[in-house]
C-alpha cells in the first residue's frame, strides 16, 4: 500500500510531501515525530474520504492492543484503522516500543493476548 502522503527531510528539518500534486503539504521545518503524526493522520482522513461503504476502511475505536510481525519478530502495539486495499486488509498500527505508526499487511497483524492488553 502507497501512501499519499509522506515525510520527507529538507534541509530546516522535515516536511509532509504531497504524492497526488507533487508538492509540499506542510511547513518543511517540522520535526520528524511531528511530521510523521502528521502524515499518518492525512494518509488515514484520505483513505476514509475516498473509499465507498462496501469497499471497507474502519476506525477503530479505542485503539485495540495487537501484536505486530516486524522482521520475524511480534511486537506490542496498537491499531487504530483498518482499511481493504486490492490486495488485501491493512491495518495502521502504533509500535508500542518506538511509538512509530505505520501500515502493515493482516496477515502481520494478530490480536495480543489477554496479559499484555491488561498491562497496556
């Protein structure tokens, strides 16, 4: 899955590039967490505003505990939206460690167990 939006470094810092008009969506001298959130946000409201009700893309709300396959390894976290692409389900996801959010696959996701959502 592409996104539309996506953070980029300038030489003031970081900004939020436009992919649809290939131009720049933000201030250039943002910090990189900030322009992240930033970006993860527009990337979401813009999934939500362009997909049809029978297509499927769904806020989850509050946040459910999951865990998350990065590079062999499940990692705690939480997921805030789900959207069907052409090739499947992808969930956005914030890594609990790192707090970075980013998309992954269904099949990289899994609900977490019972202990870890009691102690999240």
């Amino acid at each position: 899955m592409t996104d539309r939006f996506a953070v980029r470094k300038t030489p003031q810092g970081h900004g939020v590039w436009d992919a649809a008009v290939n131009g720049w969506h933000s201030r250039q001298d943002l910090d990189e967490a900030a322009a992240t959130e930033l970006a993860n946000t527009m990337n979401a409201g813009h999934v939500a505003r362009e997909a049809h009700p029978d297509t499927g893309s769904r806020r989850v709300v509050p946040a459910k505990p999951v865990l998350v396959l990065v590079d062999g390894r499940w990692w705690p976290g939480h997921l805030d939206w789900w959207v069907h692409e052409n090739d499947g389900w992808y969930g956005r996801a914030t890594l609990d460690a790192s707090g970075a959010a980013s998309w992954y696959p269904a099949a990289s996701l899994r609900p977490a167990p019972a202990s870890a959502a009691r102690s999240a």
